[in-house]
C-alpha cells in the first residue's frame, strides 16, 4: 500500500497516523512511484490497532521518526509511506488483497 500526501501534510509531531480500510483501493504499479519523491517503508512492527478504531490501522509515527531520524532531518518534507499489504493483514487479522480491483497489465 503506498500513501501520498501533500508537502508538510505528514506531521511526524504526531505519535500515530490513522488510515481507514476503505474498498476498493487502487493498485499502484512500480513505475507509478516517482524518483524525486521521499518515502519510507513502514514495518509490521509500526502498525498499530486500535479497538476503538476498528475500520483502520494505525502507524506509529514516533518509531518511524525514532528510526528515521537522519533521513527526516534531510527531507523534512516525505511524501509517501509504503506498507506491504501481508503487515496490515497479519496486523488486523483479516485478509484485504480481495478489496483490491486487480487487473493483469
């Protein structure tokens, strides 16, 4: 799963980043991802569930920011996170993928 966002609209002052599991998502093919756009690859051990919160799943913005502390300071500005779909399946305990509209290209 990748998610984009605006310049500065990631606030890594924050502990944790909610994300809804809303259906269908778009498939994102490598060559989609651009170059010049910073990201991080978020592990199994950043997400985060919540029962109050059972449509979503959280990512710990303070480990990554903990982790990442170098490359934060060198691009304040990160616009994407990536999340391989089999953490957030094993992390919620369900399988998503079906949610996906896949199409062989």
């Amino acid at each position: 799963m990748a998610l984009r966002f605006r310049p500065n609209e990631l606030d890594f002052s924050k502990t944790t980043l909610y994300i809804p599991i809303s259906a269908p998502f778009q498939q994102l093919h490598f060559e989609e991802i651009l170059d010049l756009e910073a990201g991080i690859t978020v592990l199994l051990e950043d997400l985060i569930v919540n029962p109050a919160r059972p449509a979503s799943f959280g990512i710990s913005l303070a480990r990554i920011k903990q982790r990442h502390t170098l490359l934060l300071d060198e691009h304040p500005s990160i616009q994407q996170l990536w999340i391989r779909m089999t953490d957030i399946e094993e992390v919620l305990q369900m399988e998503i993928r079906s949610l996906y509209s896949w199409s062989s290209k």
